[in-house]
C-alpha cells in the first residue's frame, strides 16, 4: 500500500482585516466566471511544494523553523488588484499583486535553497513577485464573453501588513456532506481547506 502522500505549500498568512477588505472585491466583479477564495484560504505562497511523504513533511517543518529564525520581521504592501498572469489572456485568475521586496526575495531564496538540500521539487524559475490569489477563472466560460464586455480588472490599492511568522500548511480537501460550508457561495461545491501544521516566527 502506498503510503499517505501530504500536500504542502509554505506560505504568509494575512491578518483578518486585509483578508476582509481583499474578499470584498468578490462584490465587485460578479459577472466573472470564477471560483473566489474564500477569506479564510489568502495567502501569499512562498514556496509550493506537492505533494510530501509524512517524513519529507516532517523535514519542511524543520527547515522552516530554522530558515525563519535567521530573517527579520518585515512588512508586505499590496498594490493592485488585476488579472493574472500580467498578459496572459484568457487570464487565469483574478490576484492582489504586492511590492517585490529584499527581505521577502531573501527569505524565499534561503527557504528554497535549504529546501532543495533535502526535498524533491520544482521551485518556480521566474522572478519572484509577491501575489493573493483571489479567484480561479473558468477560462472557457471567459472566452465566451465578447472582449468589449469583458470587466475591466486594474485597480490601485493601498494595503500593507507586518509579517511575524510563515507557515507550513497542508492543503486538505473536505467533501461537502462533512463540511457543509466549504464552498458556500461557490454553487456548493467543497474545496481545499488550508491547515497550518507549523508556525514559525522570523526574528524580531
């Protein structure tokens, strides 16, 4: 039998009120075909890594720990809310796009080059460019919507956060009859729910 296999990602989580005033943007745009996160799954992905063997998950949480005691304390500015990927159409996601900065680049390169030591994956090649996904569109439903009635997504925001700590999360997918709550608003349907298995704090 093969054994239970975890999937794990690395990530910041966002404080409840910047979590709230990204959500709202749901409202905003009710006419794109999308899946919107729900509130409680944003975050800001620093590093993913598929899916992990229970020893493999142990050494992520290992090396977290130590990868955050060695980084300061920073804060995180989000900019703008837009399609993404940057000029890709039909877009596949609606994301909060957040100001590239040193402290976040080093801590990522530094979690990934102590994670590679130890755990097989495929780190991303481009350069790394903070963002929140805020909803998954169905690219087939987008297309069908003629260009000049597409809703225009550019908007400039003004949000920013202090970050104490990242975590290690397991992405867990619930079934609705189990968790009836799960992708309320989405047509029902259950999705992943993000459980934090680690929290480690960066150095004050």
């Amino acid at each position: 039998m093969n054994a239970k296999k975890h999937r794990i990602f690395i990530a910041i989580n966002l404080p409840p009120d910047v979590k709230k005033q990204l959500a709202s943007y749901q409202q905003k745009w009710p006419e794109i075909p999308a899946k919107w996160t729900s509130p409680e799954n944003l975050h800001i992905t620093l590093e993913f890594l598929g899916d992990l063997t229970d020893e493999e998950m142990g050494d992520v949480c290992i090396i977290a720990k130590e990868v955050a005691k060695n980084h300061n304390c920073f804060s995180v500015d989000l900019l703008k809310v837009l399609y993404g990927p940057e000029h890709k159409m039909p877009p596949r996601m609606v994301w909060a796009e957040g100001e590239k900065s040193e402290e976040l680049a080093d801590l990522k390169n530094d979690l990934q080059e102590c994670l590679l030591e130890k755990i097989s994956f495929k780190p991303e090649s481009r350069s790394f460019s903070p963002h929140i996904t805020l909803a998954r569109i169905s690219e087939w439903q987008f297309k069908q919507i003629e260009p000049e009635e597409r809703p225009e997504v550019d908007e400039y925001i003004n949000l920013n956060f202090f970050v104490e700590s990242i975590e290690v999360m397991e992405s867990v997918l619930k079934h609705a009859s189990r968790s009836p709550r799960v992708g309320a608003g989405q047509g029902g349907r259950c999705g992943p729910v993000y459980e934090v298995l680690e929290s480690c704090e960066l150095k004050n």
